[in-house]
C-alpha cells in the first residue's frame, strides 16, 4: 500500500495518502475537494546524510511551488471574474 503526496489544486493543502486500492477517490482533507496533483515523492531518505538533507529540501521547495501555483491562479481567476461580469 504505497502512500503518495498530493497538493490540493483548490485551497494549496499539500498532503500525503495511503492509497489501498486502484479505486481509491483521492480527496483533500482540509476542503475535501477531489482536484489534487500528485507529486513526485522518491523513497523516504533517514538520517542527516546530504541526499537526505537534498530530499527534504526538494520536498518543501515543491509544496512551496503549489501553493505558489495556487495563488497566481486564483488571483488570476479573481481579475477575470473582476473584468469578465
């Protein structure tokens, strides 16, 4: 039963889920949406060896890069909604 990384594409949340099935609904537990990506996520790296310090470090820059990619598209979505009605 793999458990995979996922950020939520409606509210940012970034996540992790233990998948048991292929039929599995992936959801996001803070707004419940089922618009999430899955992340790239390698083997879990112990200890503080410099790979395992470069994993971690790659782990937040991509959740940071989510939710950064969340925030230019609503405030994008909030300009059209703005000049579109």
């Amino acid at each position: 039963m793999p458990i995979y990384d996922y950020v939520c594409s409606d509210c940012g949340e970034a996540f992790e889920l233990l998948i048991r099935r292929s039929d599995d609904t992936e959801a996001c537990p803070e707004c419940g949406s089922e618009e999430v990506e899955k992340q790239f996520s390698p083997t879990t790296v112990h200890g503080d060896t410099s790979h395992g310090k470069a994993m971690r470090a790659a782990k937040k820059r991509d959740a940071a890069q989510a939710r950064d990619r969340f925030h230019e598209r609503r405030r994008y979505e909030e300009s059209h909604d703005r000049h579109g009605h």
